[in-house]
C-alpha cells in the first residue's frame, strides 16, 4: 500500500495524451477519462491505476489508496474548516480589538481638541490680564515718578516764597520800626545820617527822607498801611505753610494709595501668572495628549487595514483550497465508480492511452 501512495505522489508525468474514442458504447467512459486528464490528480491516479495494474496489483488495493485519499482530502477539509472557522474569530477578534482602539483613539483626539481650544482661550485670556496689569503698573510707577517731582518742585517753591516772604515781613517791619521814630517837629537829621551809613542804595534810606517831609497824619496813615502789609504778608505765609502741610499729607497719602494699588496689582499679576504656567502646562499635556492619540489611531487603523487584508487573503486562500480540493474529492469518487461498475472500459481506455 505504502508503494501505491508513494508511487502517486511522486508521479511527475506531465505529456498530454490523446485518445481517440472508440464508437462503442463505453464512449461515456472514454469522455469522463479523458476529462480528468485535464486535472493533475486525475493525470497522476490514471497514471497510478495503470502502473499497478501493469503490476497486477489486486483491485482491492487500488480501491483502499483511492479511498484513503478521498479520506485523507475530506479530513484536510475539515482541519482546513476548523482552521478557517478559528481564523474567522481571530479575525474578528483582532479587529474588534482594532476597532476599539480606533474607537478610544478618536475620542480621545475629539476630548483633547476641545480641551485645547478652551485652555488656548484661557492661556490667551491670562497672557492678555497680564499685559494689562503691566501697563497698570508702568503707569503707576509713572504717576508716582510725577507726583515726587511735582511735589519736590512744590516744596522748592514754597521755601522760596517762604523765604522771601519773611524777608519782606522783616523788612516791612523794619521800616515800620524807622518811620515810627520819625518826629515831624524835630529835626530828623540824625536818623538820615544814621541810614545814610548803609549806602546811597539803602530804599529805606529814600523812604525815610520821603517820609520825613510827611505830616504826622500822613505818616500815621503810611504806618497803619505798612502795618496791614506785613499782618497780610504774615496771613498769607501763615496760609502757605498750612497748604504746604496739607500738601505734603496729601502727598503721602497718595504714594500710600498708590504703593496699595502697586502691591495689589502686583499680586494679581504674579496670581495670573501662576495660573498662566498652569494653564499652559495643562495645555502642553492635551497637546501631548492629541499627538498621542493621533499616533494611536494611526497605528491602529493601519493595522486593521492590514489585519483585514490578511483576514481577506485567508478567506481567499481557503475558498481556492477548499474548491481545489473538491474537485480532487469529486475526481476520487468518479474514479472509484468507474473502476467499481467499468474496470473493463477503464482497462481499455489505458491501453489505448499508453499506446497513443
């Protein structure tokens, strides 16, 4: 038996035959020989029948190694479905798998897409605050910046009005002192000399010889309105130094309001930006995040596209198997009925073949 199989596997004839047909009534049988010499197997079983009956092998032989390969093809056939079934799951399996991926994925970039969109608006809004705070505060350094100068200019006028003011009390009192020693009916010769010693510039100088040809009711009235003089000069810079301290009060009070506004803007500023780095790390994550997933269902839809292919080859391959082995079953099964019911026309039949 052994030899049988081994003679049939081995059998490499490949030469077309013809045969004529004969005009018998066996020309059936000479059509359904001839048209398994179109197939491989049906070559290599009649050339496999005609060997081991040349060498008389026992009919029963012949139709155990037909049987055994029909078996041995429908057993290939049911492992093959097996095979094909199983393939069918995994198949299914893996892409389902994929298309959970693919699923995640997705949602995964949709999430992160808004995430980024909202954090962007946020990171935009918080760098905008920011600015903002900024310029406030520039502008605040620039107000104090003219308000110590304005008040340092302030401060240098007030002590010059000050100074000079006192300088003109001093000297309205002065006057005041000089002109009320004067005497109308005495001789006021010694006084003019006694001026006349500081130089011939002296005003008061001028002012006592003017003053001394006054009436007393005259000079009466000129010391009334020198006294008014230097009461208003001492009102007004009695006045000014009572501005000036206000001045200066209102001066610190408003360097304190704007060292609050400063120390307040300056923590927002600094909140805003801890918020922004948050924001911004928060956001360089989603990015991340996106990338990732982008990847992710790349790799996937990439590889269920190749499972797929791989799943449609398998599907392919079985289906061209499985028919290639139908026709080998069928070609068997038509063999052993013709050898069963026809071995005589099958006889003849290879002996016209092997002699053509």
């Amino acid at each position: 038996m052994k030899l049988i199989l081994i003679a049939l596997l081995g059998l490499t004839l490949t030469q077309a035959v013809f045969v004529k047909r004969s005009n018998d009534p066996s020309k059936a049988v000479f059509t359904q020989l001839e048209a398994m010499e179109e197939h491989e197997l049906g070559r290599k079983l009649l050339d496999t029948i005609a060997l081991q009956l040349n060498n008389k092998a026992p009919l029963g032989d012949i139709a155990k190694m037909l049987q055994q390969l029909r078996e041995n093809l429908v057993l290939n056939q049911q492992e093959a479905d097996q095979k094909h079934a199983q393939d069918e799951v995994d198949c299914e399996t893996e892409i389902y798998q994929y298309n959970r991926r693919i699923d995640f994925a997705s949602n995964e970039i949709t999430e992160s897409t808004q995430e980024i969109q909202t954090l962007s608006a946020k990171v935009e809004q918080l760098t905008q605050d920011i600015e903002n705070k900024q310029v406030q505060l520039d502008i605040l350094n620039e107000q104090e910046t003219q308000i110590r100068e304005q008040r340092a200019e302030d401060a240098q006028s007030f002590t010059t009005f000050e100074n000079e003011t006192e300088n003109v009390i001093e000297a309205v009192e002065v006057i005041i002192q000089k002109l009320s020693s004067i005497q109308p009916d005495q001789e006021v010769l010694a006084a003019l000399t006694q001026l006349n010693k500081i130089g011939s510039s002296n005003p008061i100088l001028a002012l006592m010889q003017v003053a001394s040809t006054f009436s007393a009711e005259q000079l009466n009235n000129v010391l009334s309105k020198l006294g008014e003089v230097s009461v208003q000069l001492a009102e007004a810079l009695e006045d000014a130094r009572t501005a000036e301290v206000q001045a200066q009060l209102d001066f610190e009070a408003l360097v304190v309001e704007i060292a609050s506004q400063r120390e307040s803007l300056s923590a927002a500023r600094e909140d805003s930006e801890r918020q922004l780095q948050d924001n911004q790390q928060a956001l360089d994550l989603q990015k991340k995040r996106k990338e990732d997933a982008t990847d992710e269902l790349n790799a996937a839809s990439s590889g269920k596209e190749q499972k797929e292919a791989e799943c449609d080859s398998w599907r392919t391959q079985y289906a061209e198997d499985s028919e290639h082995r139908q026709q080998e079953i069928s070609i068997i099964r038509q063999v052993e009925e013709i050898l069963a019911t026809k071995l005589s026309n099958v006889k003849v039949y290879l002996q016209e073949r092997s002699s053509a």
